[in-house]
C-alpha cells in the first residue's frame, strides 16, 4: 500500500495542483525536475558541469559531476531513491545548497573529483521559450525552463590538480528545467517506428558581459524548419531586448562536426549585431554527464540505492558517442567591441539541410 501522508514541503503555499507535493500532476513516467551548472575559467584550463535530478514517477534522484582539464575527462555519478524531502538537494557525494533562492548556491562534491563553490547570479533569471516537442500526436517533451549567469568562488579538484576559483577570472551559468522529456526504458511504438528522427540541430548559448547578459536558444529540424527561436539582451534598469531571429556561420573542424568558431548573427535590418564565439574547451554530454546516447549511465536510470559511480575518459580521441550528443564548450564571446564568456552548447546530427550534412554519417569537409 502506497504511503500518502503529507511531506515537508506541503506545509508551505507552494502547491499548484490539489495534490501533495509528493506527487506532480502528471502519471506520465518522464516527469523530470533538474539543473545543470557550468563553471569555467576564461583561459580553456578546466570546465566543470554539474547537475542534479529528480523523476518522480520513477522513484529516482540523481546528480553529476564532470571536469574537462586538458584531454582528461573526470566524472562521478550517483544515483539513490527518491525520498519525501526535496528541499534535501543530496545524492551520494553530491549536493547543491539553495542558500538565497534565485541569487546564491553552493555546489559540492566530495569525492576523488571534487569541489566546494558558491555560485552568485549576476543578473536576474531569464525564461527561456515553453519547450515543446511531438513525435506524431504524442507529446514527447514539454519543459518550463530559466537561465542565468554569474560568478563562482571556491575550489575544484581533479586529476591531481587544484583550481583556485575567483569570481573575475571563472564565470558561472545555469539552468533550471522541469516538465516531461524523455528517459530510457520506453518503447516508442508505432509513433517512433513511423516518425524516425531524421535530424535536430541545437544551438544554447549564455554569455554574461560585465554589464549585460545574452542568451540564444535555437533548435532546427533536419529541413531547417525552427522549432524553437530566441535571442535576448538583458540590462539592468532597462527593458529586455530581443534581437530577432538569430543566424549561424558554424566553423567545424574537417572530418567532424565539431565546431571550432562561430558567428552568430542577431539584431535585424537596421540595427544588426554580430556574436563572435571562440571555444575554448568542450566537453561532450554524452560523456560521463549521462545525457543521451551514453551507454555507461543516463538520467532517470534505477541502479539501486546509494550507487557511486567514478569514471576518467581520454579525450584525446574523438569519442564516439561525442558525434551523436549535445556538446558544451567553454568560450570566449565578442559583440559590439565588447567581450565576455560563456556556453556554446551545440548539437547538430542526422540530416540538416541549412549546413550541408545529409545524414548521420555526414561531416564538414
């Protein structure tokens, strides 16, 4: 017999739905609640990802660490049950500390690879667009998303090495994300069977300047249709601007998809903006992150209580799951004789007509 007594969090005037707030409003398994954290210096030397999750329908919580230093890639995972408390953001050495809601975080991992760091927003939280996406009728992915970026302070160890980690030369970005999207262990059916993805190309872009923050979000189709558009300009004391429909010039290293530069063009007509990207380091999601494909571990994934898991990948080689996931790449950022930094997050596979590739073994030349 279920346990349907009240939790923690139903003693405070949060709830949206006549429901405890043990349970969403949903039955659908995918039902997700996480965030992801970039911190990384302005010199390439390190980038660290780290993230935290909850999928209530499937009993799970579990977080992540990854730190890309030079070709080495230090990860740590762990995953547990999901229990009734969930202002208690902890899984294994894991845990993130909302010290000032919208405002101060610690992050902490207390492991080979660890850290100890309190990321402090420098602007305020930005939504990104509703996020919605069909395979035929079926609604696959539906997520009510916010961005933001910031500074870090404190310390990460990995491989043998210690960052100092000071708020002018490391900047931090985040974001926060609930909804459904989809988790191992489904069978598409039919809908997948008759909808096979032919291709997706993503653009998810933070930048923090000194005294304004950019974000741009784009997501294309195989034909280039775009599913999801935006590109805007935050400045304190003025209104939010938004630059239009955004176009990308993506320099891919030769025999890859791998970008290397890129131009991302913004504003309209009248008053055009240019975005310069230069990578600095990147780090594929697909590995040791647990965004798909991986095959070592993914998100939402029962491996029973308490499971720590600690892995180091060579990234001296191209990985092959790197080529068929959502990359993210540390980078340096110039626009209108300003320069700041940032996440180029990309991921273009299969087919996608405005670049030339016409399938999932297609390549820039």
């Amino acid at each position: 017999m279920a346990d349907d007594r009240p939790v923690p969090l139903d003693e405070y005037p949060v709830h949206q739905v006549p429901l405890s707030m043990k349970h969403v409003a949903t039955g659908d398994r995918n039902a997700y609640d996480r965030c992801i954290f970039h911190v990384f210096d302005h010199a390439g030397r390190a980038l660290l990802v780290l993230g935290l999750g909850v999928y209530p329908n499937l009993g799970v919580i579990d977080a992540y660490a990854t730190v890309r230093t030079g070709g080495t890639l230090h990860a740590v995972r762990a995953s547990d049950a999901l229990g009734e408390d969930r202002t208690r953001l902890t899984v294994g050495p894991l845990r993130i500390e909302v010290q000032e809601p919208l405002r101060r975080l610690r992050l902490v991992c207390d492991d080979e690879l660890s850290c100890d760091l309190v990321w402090t927003a420098a602007f305020p939280a930005l939504w990104e667009p509703h996020h919605l996406q069909r395979r035929g009728d079926r609604l696959t992915l539906e997520g009510r998303r916010f961005v933001q970026a910031g500074t870090a302070e404190g310390t990460i160890r990995a491989g043998g090495r210690t960052f100092t980690v000071t708020p002018g030369d490391w900047t931090g970005t985040r974001d926060r994300s609930w909804g459904v999207r989809p988790t191992p262990g489904e069978d598409g059916g039919r809908l997948a069977e008759e909808h096979p993805a032919e291709g997706f190309h993503w653009i998810w872009c933070p930048v923090r300047f000194e005294d304004r923050f950019l974000m741009v979000v784009v997501q294309e189709d195989a034909d280039g249709h775009r599913s999801l558009n935006d590109a805007t300009l935050v400045r304190p004391g003025h209104r939010d601007r938004q630059l239009g429909w955004p176009h990308a010039e993506i320099t891919y290293r030769p025999g890859t998809r791998h970008p290397e530069r890129a131009v991302l063009h913004l504003g309209g007509p009248r008053e055009p903006l240019e975005l310069d990207v230069e990578v600095l380091t990147s780090s594929p999601l697909a590995v040791g992150a647990g965004y798909p494909p991986a095959d070592d571990w993914q998100h939402g994934t029962w491996r029973g209580r308490g499971w720590v898991d600690r892995r180091t990948y060579d990234m001296t080689a191209p990985h092959p799951l790197a080529a068929y996931g959502v990359t993210d790449h540390s980078a340096r950022f110039r626009m209108d004789g300003r320069t700041g930094h940032g996440i180029f997050e990309h991921g273009s596979f299969g087919r996608h007509d405005p670049s030339g590739f016409t399938g999932f073994d297609s390549v820039a030349p």
